[in-house]
C-alpha cells in the first residue's frame, strides 16, 4: 500500500480533482498499536495525517524485507494466516495433480 501512495500518481490525481488547499488523512489499523476491534470485529482504524507520507516512502523501500525474518508486519495473525492458507492451497493442488497424473 505505501508503495501506491509515494510513487506520485496519488497526490497528482488529488491535486488534479480538487482546486486550493486540502488536507490529506490516511485511516489505518497499524497492527502494532493495538486499539481494540470495531463493532464487526475488525481492527478499529484510527485517521492519520499526511506527516504519514515519509514513514510510507520509509516502507516503501523495506519492500525487499517481506517475508523475511524482518518484515515487521510479517508477524500478525492475518499475516500468519494468510502464509497458513497460501501452504494449504498449494498441498491441496499439488494433491489434486497428483491424483490426475495417475
């Protein structure tokens, strides 16, 4: 996500929809501060200002750090899951080609 929002692209098309000086915030649930979950369950977001642009560009290139032992995010339980569910298919495929090869 922070890769989209520093390349440019983003702040030229605010800058091309709306005319004179605006002010940019950012919604985020950054798993490392906690803040409880919403009436759905989910992480509760909190509104973040646009002094989130360097800490996103900052992100941005630690993208070789994904899936490494220190990809900081990497951690969650969404992100533990989600690695989970990637294995899982991949068994399940694999016996399924298996199954057809036969």
């Amino acid at each position: 996500m922070a890769r989209l929002y520093t390349d440019g692209r983003f702040e030229k098309q605010l800058r091309d929809q709306f005319d004179g000086d605006f002010k940019i915030s950012f919604n985020l649930a950054p798993p490392m501060l906690g803040g409880g979950t919403d009436a759905l369950g989910r992480p509760r977001k909190r509104a973040f200002g646009a002094w989130m642009m360097p800490l996103f560009k900052l992100l941005a290139s630690m993208r070789g750090l994904r899936g490494t032992g220190f990809d900081i995010f990497g951690y969650s339980p969404d992100r533990r899951l989600e690695r989970d569910l990637i294995a899982g298919y991949e068994k399940d495929v694999a016996a399924v080609l298996a199954c057809c090869r036969r």
